[in-house]
C-alpha cells in the first residue's frame, strides 16, 4: 500500500515538473540582494541545465537557524528514486533506535561438541577499512579467537562450526536488485554474521619473468570459495588486463566459484567480489583459519537459523558509529542493509514480538523508518523504502521528506552530532573529497548515483554562523551523472554565497538553537561567528 502511494505520487509529479520549471530560469534581475528571489534566481541557474536536458529536477532548501524553508520547488512532495540518499533515513532511524553507545557484536562459544558463532547483525567484522584504524587486518580476529579457546584448554573441536543467524529474515539479496549489481561489491549480501564486506579480495601480481604466471593473493585466504583460471605477466603496459569474474551461483558443495585471468605489467588490485551466502563463508573461513593456527575441527560447517545456547569463549564487537561512518562516509551499501534489517529488528521487539521470535527483515525495516519519522513529524506518504541502502530502484522519498529529516537531526535530535560526524565533507573525506574543494570542511553531506539518477542532500555551513540544509534530486538523467554532480555542487556554492551575504551570527545567541551552536563548533566554526 505504502509502494503504490508513493510510486502514484511520483508519476503525478512529473507533471508538476513540467509546471515548476519556470522557477529554474527565473530572472536575477528583478531580485534584491540577499532575499530569497537572488537564492532562486541562482540555485536555479545552477540547475537549469539538467531541467533542460529533460532530467527531473527537485531541489529544497530550508534555514538552518529558524527551521523555515527558504526555497522549494514545486515537486517538493513527489516521490523521487534517491539512490544512495536512501542511506540518511536507514542511519537517522538506527541512530535513533539503538543510541551513539551501541555496539553490534559477534559471539564465539561453545556447546557440546560444536564451536559456534552467534550473529547479532554486525556488518563491520573484517571490514579492511575499520580494522586499518585499529591497527589491525580482517584476519586479526581469527588470532584472537584462536587464543581465546587456547586459554580455555581447546586445541581440538570434534563438531562442526555452526554459524546462527536468528536476527535477520528473508534472502540475503534484495529481490530487486539486479542480476549484474549482485556480482559486485556493491551488491554484496548480508546476513546476521558478516565477514570482509561479505567479499573475497583479489590482489594480482606479475612474476619477474615477462610471459610467466603472476600470482594471485586472496583475503581471506582459503575458506568457502574456489578460484578458477590463471594469469600471465606482461612487460608490455598497454597489455595489462587482469580479469576477475564471479559465477552468479555456488557450486554443488556451496562455495563460490570466481575466475581469474588477463595479463599484469604492474600490482593491480585489491578487487572485490562479493560471496553467495555470507554465513557459510564465515565458517568456512573460521574453520580454514583455526586450522592452519593449529586447531582441528574434525566436522564440517553448518548455519542454522533458531538460537542455541552455549558457553561464550570471545567476542568482536563494532561500534554503531563507527558503521555510521561507513555507510555515509563512504557509501557502503552492505552495511546499509544491516542497519535496515536491524532497524526491523528493534522495530519488531518494541511492538511486542518476543525477542526469540523478533527477525529483522527490509519489510519491517520500513516500518521502522515510517514509525520514526512520523514520530518527528514527517510526512511518509512519499516513503518506500524497499532496502536500506537505495541500490533497488523501487525506493521512493521525497526531497521534503529528506529536508525534513536532515532539519531534525540537525536542530533538534539529541543525536545530531553524531550523525554530523557520520557524513562525507567536502573536500576532506568520503565520496564528497573530491568535489566542492572552495567549500572544503564546510558541506556535509550524502552522495546517490544509480542508473538514471544523481542526488546530494546535506548541510552546508558559512563562516558567517549560518547554515543550510539542502536537498537535491536529480531523476531521469541522460548520459553520466558527472554534469549533474556538477550542479549540484554549483547549487550548494549558490546556497553557501546567499549564506554568507547575512550577518554575522553569534553562536551563543539565544536565536541560534543549542544543537546547532553545537554543529557549528563540530565543524570548526568556532570564533568566526563569536
């Protein structure tokens, strides 16, 4: 029901495109400085070009201080595909739900016969990028738990690995991705025990001898896959190619199956390729690692979906901040889908299903995105979240809806620090390092790029105290989206200039809302606006 309304309302806004687009070529001439007919006239000029290349443009822009909107477009309620904008609800909603202090964790532990791990939805187990900052590498974890049942006297375990996930329900794969997206990293599974990003990473590397095989090096190193093929070494650079497919399916026994191939002149890699069922390859790999560590496992490996119980050996634990960080930072689509499925799960629990029953699912994934929103006062008319990450083309939000949200968190959630701190910057981190660079550590924001459609939705902040909150979305794009990226960022500079043409704005006037002195303090605003 909720679907059909919102994609109902989509199509009827395309119409209200058609009768907006005037606001886009509104004419600066007749504006005065500083109102908000100069902020039209040239967010608008800005955006024009895409309008006019048929691309379904809709564009909000609220006052930060006051929480009133400055600019909207007409299409402002229409329900647009967000891509990965998608990834501000799914965080906003788990941020709310479980705290800044929460951690997901993975249990070891022990019953009878059997070693077993415990999901609880953590997708940041073995992720390169978390366990760099930690000094650490994906396989550390396999150290410490091999030292963990050394100091309990385990050096053999006679049953299987046994891998539980009763957190999460349904497929491991959204069924509206597509085919081609489920053979990338960025279409990666997830379940309740994830592993690397749910991938194996291929490194290749030439030989010294130009013609003979280059090696391939692999992360994990064994466990749960086979890798097919062979590759040669070149000295020739303009024959460098090294080719890495996946087979959409595991083989009989359950592994999955990649092929290598090409030629290499140089170190290429490492390249990801995303696994078929995520829990079956964590135990293969624990198996596989314990192994070559000294400790034999005589079974096999099994997942099982209901709960046991069993004497806890060790544990990995990540913070939910630090997945925040990923998700929005850089856009990690796997994690995403944790969130969503773990938002579900909370969601679940608070309406009173038993916690041994509660299964996080992307249905009541959304159920929890609409609950929290309607809980801050934001019409969910045009909401479809179909998955946490916006990969799937059936999501649906409106810009008001992400203006909205993004106003909340920033004047009046108890949280909003930290779901500022969750966002990639302009030209300091994420997929926002490398646009906007003359507003460097001044846009917070959220990238989208799916087929067909560009968004960016954040803040952007003024030396002067001041801030905004904008919305972008582009739908129905021709061609690359690197010309939308580019109006974008023109729109967001348009928005900072207006910005920066009011007066100065003392931080700890009793006009400026504490959250938002706050913000302003986070992202180093601190004695320009004092």
């Amino acid at each position: 029901m909720v679907c059909e309304a919102a994609l109902k309302r989509y199509r009827s806004g395309k119409t209200g495109v058609v009768i907006g687009l005037a606001w886009l070529f509104a004419s600066a001439a007749a504006a005065q400085p500083n109102d908000t007919n100069m902020l039209r006239a040239e967010v608008g000029k800005a955006l024009g070009p895409g309008a006019k290349k048929g691309a379904t443009v809709v564009v909000v822009v609220v006052d930060g201080l006051t929480g009133q909107t400055l600019l909207t477009t007409p299409n402002a309620d229409a329900a647009f595909i967000p891509a990965s904008n998608m990834k501000l609800v799914t965080s906003a909603t788990a941020l709310d739900l479980y705290g800044p202090e929460a951690r997901l964790t993975t249990t070891l532990a022990i019953s009878g016969d059997d070693l077993v791990v415990i999901g609880g939805g953590d997708p940041g187990l073995g992720d390169p990028t978390l366990e760099a900052k930690a000094g650490r590498t994906p396989m550390s974890v396999f150290d410490e738990w091999e030292a963990a049942l050394r100091r309990r006297g385990v050096g053999l375990i006679t049953g299987d690995v046994v891998v539980v996930d009763a957190v999460f329900a349904g497929p491991t794969t959204h069924p509206t991705w597509g085919d081609a997206n489920k053979l990338q990293w960025y279409g990666a599974p997830v379940a309740g025990v994830n592993f690397n990003d749910n991938c194996v990473d291929f490194t290749f590397l030439p030989s010294q001898k130009s013609g003979g095989m280059a090696s391939v090096r692999v992360l994990p190193p064994a466990g749960g896959f086979v890798v097919n093929g062979k590759v040669k070494t070149t000295r020739d650079v303009k024959k460098h190619n090294p080719i890495l497919d996946k087979r959409p399916s595991p083989s009989e026994t359950g592994d999955s199956i990649y092929t290598v191939g090409g030629w290499v002149a140089r170190e290429a890699g490492p390249y990801s390729k995303p696994v078929d069922d995520p829990r079956r390859f964590f135990g293969e790999v624990l198996k596989a690692a314990l192994q070559e560590r000294g400790i034999r496992v005589l079974g096999g490996v099994r997942v099982v979906e209901t709960p046991i119980e069993g004497r806890p050996v060790a544990s990995r634990d990540t913070p939910l901040l630090a997945v925040l960080r990923r998700v929005n930072t850089n856009s990690q689509n796997m994690m995403a889908e944790a969130l969503a499925k773990l938002n579900g799960l909370s969601h679940q629990i608070d309406q009173g299903v038993p916690r041994d029953e509660a299964r996080g699912s992307w249905a009541s994934g959304h159920e929890a995105a609409v609950t929290f929103l309607r809980g801050i006062g934001i019409d969910t008319l045009p909401l479809a979240a179909a998955d946490g990450s916006g990969l799937s083309r059936e999501n649906r939000v409106s810009a008001n809806l992400l203006a909205g949200l993004l106003t909340h968190m920033l004047r009046q959630h108890e949280h909003g620090e930290y779901f500022l701190d969750s966002l990639a910057v302009s030209g300091v981190r994420g997929s926002l390092r490398n646009r906007m660079k003359s507003l460097e550590g001044r846009v917070y924001g959220k990238t989208g790029t799916i087929n067909g459609v560009s968004t960016l939705s954040g803040y952007v902040f003024a030396e002067n105290g001041r801030v905004a909150v904008f919305s972008i979305l582009h739908n129905d794009i021709k061609g690359g989206s690197s010309p939308y990226r580019a109006q974008q960022d023109a729109a967001v500079q348009a928005i900072a200039a207006w910005l920066e043409g009011h007066p100065t704005v003392e931080l700890d006037a009793p006009s400026v809302p504490t959250e938002v002195g706050e913000a302003m303090r986070h992202v180093g605003l601190v004695g320009a606006a004092e």
